[in-house]
C-alpha cells in the first residue's frame, strides 16, 4: 500500500480496511512509527 506522509504535524491516519473502506482515526505522533511500520496507512 502507498504511504503518503505530508508536513512534520500529520493529526490523522487513513487506512484501507478489509472491505476496501477508508477508515480515518487520530494518529498521534507517537503512534507515527507504528502505523509507517504496519505499512497500510496514510498519515497526514
């Protein structure tokens, strides 16, 4: 999946979910390194 990460203060995350929807959820910058490494979300 594509990863896309745009400025240094990303709020949310969005990820493909199994049906193909797109799920959107707070993305803490601690929790950045996490997502980047799951590999299926957009942070932004």
């Amino acid at each position: 999946m594509i990863k896309s990460h745009f400025g240094p203060h990303h709020g949310f995350v969005a990820r493909v979910s199994v049906d193909n929807s797109l799920e959107s959820c707070p993305c803490p910058e601690s929790e950045h390194d996490l997502w980047q490494t799951l590999g299926y979300a957009i942070c932004f």
